[in-house]
C-alpha cells in the first residue's frame, strides 16, 4: 500500500519539476520575439556633474522599419537623442527627432555618432553602476536597458 502511494507522489513531483523547468524557455521565446533587440549597452561618464552619454546596438527583428523616438531614466531628469557630426576641423551634436532602425537591420548608437544624452543625474552616478534607460519605438513596444557605467576614457 505504500509503495503505490510512494510512486504516486514520485509522479507528481517530476510532473511539477518539468513544468517549472519549461517556464524559463518560454519567457526566452517571448523575449527573441520582440521586434526590436539591445546590445552592448553602455553609459561614459563624465566628472562633475556633466551629461553623461548613453550607447548600443539596436536590431530591428520584423519586416518594417521602426523609429526609435526618444528615451527616459529614472536615473536622469531626461534623455535626449543626439547625433555628433563633424566636417573635419569641427564638430558639434544636434538634437534628433527619430532615429529610424531599417527592418532586419541594425542602428549602432556608439561614440562619435548617435547617441542618448542622459542629463542630469537623479543621484550619484559613477563607474561600476548601471543606469536604467527606458527606449520608446513607433510600431514596438517600450524597452528597458540597463546599461554599465564605464569611465570617461572608455571606447
């Protein structure tokens, strides 16, 4: 009478286990399936007080092209989407509306280009944090990044 009781709960047990182990690859299925994808995600900081300055790879995974429109922190009082452009003796950094992500394409936010400019920090900020950065698309849903700190010499 024991042994079938024995194997009954034996059952039930692997039965749960193998439940709980799917439940992580469906959250990974999920999470490929977003149209739009970050990676290499970092923020240079900057002393006293200066704006920092955010970048990444954004991958564009669907059949039509997506507007990255602009961003928020809870770490900085705002974001804003900038482009450094230079003509060889000068350069300067223009304020951006969009930055359109091609379809099954990729946009490289990274220095000397687009860039997030993270202004005003809500707190101590300094290399080694992460900052939380919150990426809003037309036709996708909001991202959040959490990005690493590096220092100011930092490529």
């Amino acid at each position: 009478m024991k042994l079938p009781s024995l194997l009954a709960a034996c059952c039930i047990m692997l039965s749960s286990l193998t439940t709980q182990a799917a439940a992580p690859d469906a959250a990974l299925t999920s999470a490929t399936a977003a149209p739009i994808s970050a990676s290499q995600g970092w923020v240079r900081w900057l002393p006293s007080g200066l704006p920092e300055a955010g970048y990444l790879t954004l991958t564009n995974h669907s059949d039509q092209a997506i507007d990255l429109l602009g961003a928020t922190s809870p770490d900085f009082a705002s974001v804003m989407l900038h482009q450094s452009i230079s003509n060889g003796s000068t350069s300067h950094m223009i304020m951006i509306d969009k930055l359109t992500i091609p379809a099954h394409g990729k946009v490289e936010i990274s220095p000397g280009g687009y860039h997030l400019m993270l202004m005003t920090a809500t707190h101590p900020i300094a290399p080694g944090a992460s900052v939380q950065v919150v990426l809003k698309f037309s036709g996708a849903a909001p991202l959040t990044v959490v990005l690493p700190v590096r220092p100011a010499g930092a490529q």
